[in-house]
C-alpha cells in the first residue's frame, strides 16, 4: 500500500536544501561551542532549555537538544508532514554528532561579544535552516498549535516560553547570565529574520494622489511593477469635512531596497502625494516575484501558520 503522503526524497537532498542547512549547522555549531556554552549563555527554546538542564543535571547538552525536540518534531510529523518531520530531524542529528567529535575553542570572555557574535551566528545558524526548509528548534511548532487555543499570537507564546527558560537562568546560573541571554535572543530573533526576508521582504505600498494617472504610468512604466487600483474618495479633513473628491488608491507590491525610490519619483509628480506603507508576510500568483520555493520552507517562512502542506507534492 503506497502513503499517501510520501517523503519527497528529491526536494530532501536537493541542492538548495543541502548547502543552506548545511551551511546553518556550521554557524550554529560556532555559536554554541565557541561563544554560548563556555559562558553559559542560553537562545530561546529547545537551545536555552538544553543548556539549563545540562547545568542542573550535568546530561550533554547534544542528547539533551535531541531529546527536547522529539515531541515537537512528532507534532511537526503529524501536522506538517514527514518529508518537513526528517530534514529537520536530519539537521539536529548532524548539529549534534558534529558538536560531539568538532571541539571548537571559545573564542572569547568578553560577555557583551559573546551575547552579539553568539547570537549573530545562532540566529544565521537557524535562518539559513530554516530557508533549507528544517528547523532547529522545535518550539515555534509548539506555539502555533497553542496559539489556536489561546487569545495570543505565536511570537506571544514564543516570548512567553523563552521568558521563563531566562528567568529559569537566573536562578541556576545568574541574574547578569539571564539577561546577556535575552541579549543573545533578541540579536538571534532578528538574524533570523532577516536572513529568511532579508532584502527581498515584501511590501505594500499605498499611494493616493491628484496626479494619479502619471503615478500609475511611473510605478508601470518606469519601475516595470504590476498595480492594482482602488475607487475611493479624499477629502474629509478637519474644518472642511464637507470638502470631497473621488480618487484612485494605487497599490502595488515592492521590496523594502525599492521603496524610497518609488517615494522619491512620485514627490516629483506630486509633492503633496500621500503614502502608507504595510509589511506582508507573502506574495503569491499574479507576475509577482514568489517568495518561497519549496513547500516546506513556505510553510516555515509563514511562522507554520497553516498545516495544510502536502508533502510530496
């Protein structure tokens, strides 16, 4: 009897998948051995809870992060699928056999270097992972699903969880500890970011102007970008509420590096063009320019959001 959701050995190994996880593993081997570890700093989520109980418990760290991300990867096996379920069990197993026989010295003791570099190159570390199409760290998988249950978002529970792993530092390590560790986190979440956004994030920009028909050319024309046109009215202001016309709202989708030129050239048809500015978190269909390649990093890309991949496909 064949599955009905096979893994898909081909996106598994393929080229893309392979070099970005690998390179991932490495930057975040560096992180661990060479800065975090040695000076007890701790990331968020699985990362931060293996590193408080090996000091509680004296277990090795590398059982310890395979261990706590068992539950979550069953989850992601169930929710997810099995092709996202192995690459991501891949990437941990080859994150900690190459911690066990890989001994990297620390490079530093300087605490403000190790909460910057060490949580520059986790954070580099899990992006690069993630843009693979794994994980190495299963907590985001666990908050999602809570999320369903609950009033607050996933970055809400994420912080939440990670908030309590750093007060749990300060009790088994210190008070100075725990907060370099938020230190660290908070450089990591946003590497992490930016490597899987980085220039190419996203976003909708709104233009409303007298002059829209020579905005509409500009943002066609000029930047070679797709619009989609609204019917509104402008006016409405305070002291002449009275005071109405109709309008055209020009949206269209452009990427953070091409914003500012696209402002730029329209002050020079309008100075008085008004403009708001909305991050989205994906582009799909149209002559857009696609965000995700695989449907595992999709999935992942969106904050696992959604639990309706099929793998295989």
């Amino acid at each position: 009897m064949v599955s009905k959701n096979p893994i898909n050995w081909r996106s598994l190994f393929s080229l893309h998948s392979v070099v970005y996880s690998l390179l991932g593993i490495f930057s975040a081997m560096i992180a661990l051995e060479g800065f975090m570890l040695p000076n007890h700093f701790l990331d968020g989520g699985v990362t931060g809870i293996s590193i408080v109980v090996e000091e509680m418990l004296g277990i090795p760290f590398t059982y310890l992060l395979v261990a706590f991300n068992l539950p979550f990867l069953y989850l992601g096996y169930r929710k997810i699928g099995k092709t996202f379920a192995l690459r991501a069990l891949l990437s941990i197993l080859l994150l900690t056999v190459l911690m066990h026989f890989i001994e990297i010295p620390a490079v530093t003791e300087d605490k403000v270097l190790i909460a910057v570099f060490g949580g520059f190159l986790i954070g580099l570390g899990l992006g690069l992972v993630i843009k693979g199409g794994g994980v190495l760290d299963g907590v985001e998988i666990m908050a999602v699903y809570t999320t369903r249950n609950s009033a607050f978002s996933t970055s809400e529970i994420i912080l939440v969880f990670n908030g309590l792993i750093f007060l749990g530092a300060a009790f088994v390590f210190d008070l100075e500890a725990a907060m370099y560790s938020f230190l660290v986190y908070f450089t990591a979440s946003k590497t992490t970011s930016y490597i899987i956004d980085g220039f190419e994030e996203f976003t909708a920009l709104t233009i409303i102007s007298k002059d829209c028909e020579d905005v509409k050319s500009l943002i066609v024309n000029g930047y070679g970008k797709a619009i989609t046109v609204y019917k509104g009215e402008r006016g409405y202001l305070p002291g002449a509420y009275e005071v109405k016309h109709d309008c055209d709202i020009i949206m269209t989708i452009v990427t953070r590096l091409e914003i500012h030129r696209i402002k730029e050239a329209t002050l020079k048809i309008d100075p008085n063009a008004f403009f708001f500015v909305q991050r989205i978190k994906e582009v799909k269909g149209g002559i857009g320019k696609q965000t995700a390649k695989d449907p595992f990093e999709d999935h992942v890309r969106k904050n696992l959001q959604k639990s309706d991949v099929q793998p295989g496909e």
